[in-house]
C-alpha cells in the first residue's frame, strides 16, 4: 500500500514496527537532503551538475588529485554548516529501541553518527576519514595537517578520502555484515535511496526473499516500491517522525 504525507497512516504499516523485533534500515543520500546536502540524481542532484567520472573514481583522482580534494572539501564545508535531521533522528531512536538492529548506509556524510546511531554499516566509507595511497595508513581528517592540496601522507604518499569510488571494490567485511542482517531481520525500513546502485539496490530483494517485510519511505517511487509491503511517499523528515510517533503511541 503507497501512502503520502497527507494520509493517514495505514494501522497495518504501524502494525509492522510493532511486531518487529530485528529491524534493518538502508538509507542513500535522500535522508541528508532535509540537511542541505544535495542528493546524486535528484534535479539539484551532484551527477546533474558534476560527471561522477571527473570526481568519483580512481582515474578521476590519478588525473587531477587537487580537484578531487576540494570537491570532498566543499562537501565537508556544507556538512559543518548542517547538521542531522529528524530523519536521522528517528533512526537513532529507533537503534534503541529494537533488540536487535543495523543501519546499512551508503552515504559518506557522517550524519547518522551525529544524530546518535551506532550500529552503523557504511558500504561506501565516510569523507570523514582519509587513507593513504602508497601505505595502509588510515586515519581521521581532522588529525591531518592539511599543508598541500591534497594533504600527504608521513611515507610522502597522497592522502584520499576513504571513500569508495566508481570502479573499486566495496568494503567485503561490511557487505558481509550487511547481507546477514539482511537474511535475518523482520523488517527492512529504506529511506532516501533510489535503489539503482549496487549492491544497495538489491539489499531489500535479499531481505523480501527471505521473507521480511520491505517498507520504503522515499519522495517518489523507485525500483523498491514494487517489492514494498508498504511504501510512504514524501518527504522523509515528515513521515519517519509520523511513523515513529504512531509507533510509539502504539505500544503505549
Ligand atoms: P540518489 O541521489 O541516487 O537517490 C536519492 C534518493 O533520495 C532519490 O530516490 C530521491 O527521490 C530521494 N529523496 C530525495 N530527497 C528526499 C527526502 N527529503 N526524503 C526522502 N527521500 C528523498 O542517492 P543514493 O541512492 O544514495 O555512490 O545513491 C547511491 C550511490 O550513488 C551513492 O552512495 C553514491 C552515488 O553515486 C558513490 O559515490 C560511490
Ligand atoms: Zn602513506
């Protein structure tokens, strides 16, 4: 069943978070865009304005490290101008309030974190941490001292974001992480994810197949909606903190 902001929630959807006792979130750039943070394909979306081949890959940073540098700069600038939204919010509060829980994130902003969550799976890194190109150094972006653009290593080598880009391979350890909650939840809760990047996009299709229910809450419908036991559309600040509300009035 598709609802929008302006309905009532359906007591049945609310029925789910009731009766769940594993709950797996997946969130994509859509619930940092109440933030401020431009999502990737949405009309003020990042690969409207930018080629993701110019600023998202290995070649990208080999060809022209400084420009790739200070698009992540200008990134980490709106993010210390902004900070979670109630989005996040919801899902830190909901962390606690399940026996067992995961949020597999795809975003690099470090807003969940910020907002309180813990139990974090980050799929594609965080531009918050910087790893070396020549070393196996990995370290925090604010204990670098930032001397050149990009900052370099203590080996000599160039810092990067430890993020992954088009091209290289995801983090194993997380995917695996996130594969088997995936299996073992009751519910899968996506927020603010187009669901066309892999491996995310087929992330709820494990979780349905082994028999959770997939319930979406996205500003319009994606690939997901058609597998959803319920999907809400809208504004993602507005209907996690409805939800959430029913929910816990609810158990009350
Ligand atoms: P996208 O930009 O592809 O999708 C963002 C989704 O959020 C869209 O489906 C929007 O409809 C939705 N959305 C926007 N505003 C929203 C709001 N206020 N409330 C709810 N939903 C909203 O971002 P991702 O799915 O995260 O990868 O993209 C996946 C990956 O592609 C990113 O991690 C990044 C990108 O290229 C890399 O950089 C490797
Ligand atoms: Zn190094």
């Amino acid at each position: 069943m598709i609802v929008t902001e302006a309905d009532k929630l359906p007591e049945e959807l609310i029925d789910v978070f009731v009766n769940t006792k594993y709950l797996v979130v997946l969130t994509g750039a859509g619930v940092s865009a109440e933030s401020g943070m431009p999502t990737f394909r949405g009309e003020d979306g990042f690969w409207r304005k930018y080629n993701a081949m110019d600023l998202a890959t290995p070649e990208a940073f080999a060809n022209d490290p400084k420009l790739v540098w200070e698009w992540y700069d200008y990134r980490r600038g709106i993010l210390d101008k902004t900070g979670p939204n109630r989005a996040h919010e919801v899902i830190a509060e909901m962390e606690k309030h399940y026996p067992q829980f995961k949020l597999i994130t795809q975003n690099v902003d470090g807003l969940h974190a910020r907002a309180g969550s813990n139990k974090i799976i980050e799929i594609h890194g965080n531009l918050w941490r910087v790893k070396c190109q020549k070393c196996d150094y990995n370290g925090d972006f604010m204990e670098v001292p930032l001397k050149s653009n990009p900052p370099r290593c203590k080996c000599g080598g160039f810092l990067r974001p430890d993020v992954v880009w088009f091209g290289e391979s995801l983090p194993m350890g997380a995917i695996d992480s996130a594969v088997e909650a995936l299996r073992a939840c009751d519910t899968v809760l996506t927020v603010g994810t187009s669901g066309v990047v892999q491996p995310a996009a087929s992330f709820p299709l494990i979780a349905h197949e082994a028999g959770a229910a997939v319930i979406e809450s996205n500003i319009e419908p994606t690939p997901i909606t058609s597998i959803c036991k319920h999907a809400m559309h809208g504004k993602a600040t507005v209907l996690l903190d409805k939800l959430w509300n029913a929910v816990i009035e609810m158990e009350k």
